[in-house]
C-alpha cells in the first residue's frame, strides 16, 4: 500500500474535519494528527477512510492546535 | 514579532539573516528593504543602534494551501556584525549540505526562548494546518518533531535551524509548533527557493 499516495489524495478532505490538524505517515502507518481526543473528528476521519480505503493502516495522534511560532 | 535568527545564508558573496517569513518580513507585510534590527524591537531592541540587517526576499505565505516554506532572507549591513560559525551548544556545521530528515533522526536546535533542546523526527511528509495573523494556512511536505525532555520549541523560537546530531548538517528549519509538536521546513526546500546556501 502507498501511504504517501493515499495521504496525497486524502489530505484535503482529512484536514477540512474540524479537529483534525495534520496528515501524515509514521512508524509504517498513514497517521491524523488531532486537535484533542474529539471523537467526532475521529469518527468522520475513520468513516472517510472506511469509504475510500479500508484496512489502511492508521494512527491518532493528538497535537494541540499549531501556530507559526 | 520576536523570532529567531537561525543561520547565516550566502549568495553571490552577499551575506544574510536566514528565518522565517513570519519573522522577518512578519506574514508578507514589511516592504523588501525593511529594518531588522537584534535584538528584535519586542526583546528591547533599540531603533536608532540595533539594525543588523534589511529585508531582501521572502516567500509569500499563502492563506489557505499551497504552502511548503515560510522562509525569508535579510542583507546583513555589514558582515562583521554576524558569525556563521556561532551556534551556541550545537557548535560549527560540518557542512552546509543540506542532510533529508529521517524518522528517527536525533536533532537539536538552539532558539530565542527555550535555548538549545534535542528532539527526534516523527515524521518527514505531514500536511498540516497551521494558525497565522492572516489566517489558518496548509502546509504539505512537512517535518514533524517531539522534543527528548519537553517541548523542542516555543514562540519566539521561529527560524531556528534544526540539525542533525550525528552529521551536524542542516535539516530542517523551525516555523510552527503545538503542545506536543514542532513543525519545520525542509531546509533543502527553504535554500532552493530563496536561491542561497548556508555558511558554515
């Protein structure tokens, strides 16, 4: 399975769920990086990949929001 | 803006400030030509004796996607003002080639507010979606980092360079960050697009 490709192709959908601040891919996994422990934005995120790409590998991972520093 | 003075960068002989657009040029606003002044005016600086240098280039930072660099450049006024070796801590880069972060990669940074602090890369291609003045901003291709003792980064640490501690060679460059994670350039995207080199 090509993460990045899917990460690529998803990315704009996975970052339009309020909460869901980051896509990408770590320890082997397509990962979201959440906001807070929202299940909401969990729910859709796993709901859009249950559609688009079931059995994807993936993580959440919470980070707080993220500001130009 | 307080921010962080991260490299000296050098084209064509010239010699310049490397940081953040944010920074430097604070989010496209400050006209090429602008005063930089170090200490930065909210660190005490002083107008009429702390110019070091003047705002050169920057890459538009872009309301809504399409991002990969907030990154900007300023001509040093004169050279002996600035040492390109000095990086308290993190000591003399090896060499100014760019080194691709890695996950798992031991890094470490020196900035403005929290000093030198070591990390590890997460990660190596994250989008992600980052708060501004001008709004919030999507940034594809990013490198992700968790400090070892703590957060790796706070305000103010903005245009830090990240390097690499088994190379001491520029990786990444410090622009954003959240409780638990700072986010940075990919220095070799930063250097191509303002067309500059790090001096070592």
């Amino acid at each position: 399975m090509d993460l990045e490709a899917l990460k690529k192709r998803l990315s704009p959908r996975l970052l339009d769920i309020a909460g869901v601040s980051g896509v990408g891919v770590s320890r082997g996994q397509l990962t979201i990086y959440i906001e807070n422990e929202s299940d909401a934005a969990r729910q859709q995120v796993e709901q859009l990949l249950a559609g688009e790409a079931p059995d994807t590998p993936t993580r959440f991972v919470g980070t707080g929001t993220f500001e130009a520093r | 803006m307080a921010g962080t003075f991260g490299a000296v960068a050098e084209a064509s002989g010239t010699r310049y400030i490397l940081s953040n657009n944010h920074v430097l040029a604070d989010e496209n606003t400050l006209s090429i030509g602008g005063a930089i002044f170090q200490p930065g005016l909210l660190d005490n600086g002083d107008v009429g004796k702390d110019q070091i240098a003047k705002l050169t280039r920057f890459v538009p930072v872009k309301a809504g996607g399409g991002n990969t660099v907030d990154c900007a450049i300023a001509e040093v006024l004169d050279p002996k003002l600035v040492r390109a070796t000095f990086l308290p801590k993190v000591g003399k880069l090896k060499s100014p080639e760019p080194i691709a972060a890695a996950e798992g990669m031991r890094v470490m940074k020196v900035g403005r507010t929290t000093g030198f602090t070591t990390g590890v890369v997460t990660d190596v291609s994250a989008t992600l979606k980052v708060k501004y003045d001008l709004g919030v901003v999507r940034f594809d291709d990013q490198v992700f980092l968790e400090g070892d003792r703590g957060a790796f980064s706070d305000r103010g640490d903005s245009g830090s360079l990240i390097v690499d501690r088994a190379t001491h060679r520029p990786t990444a460059l410090l622009f954003a960050g959240s409780p638990a994670f700072t986010a940075g350039n990919h220095v070799s995207a930063v250097l191509a697009e303002l067309a500059v080199s790090v001096v070592v």
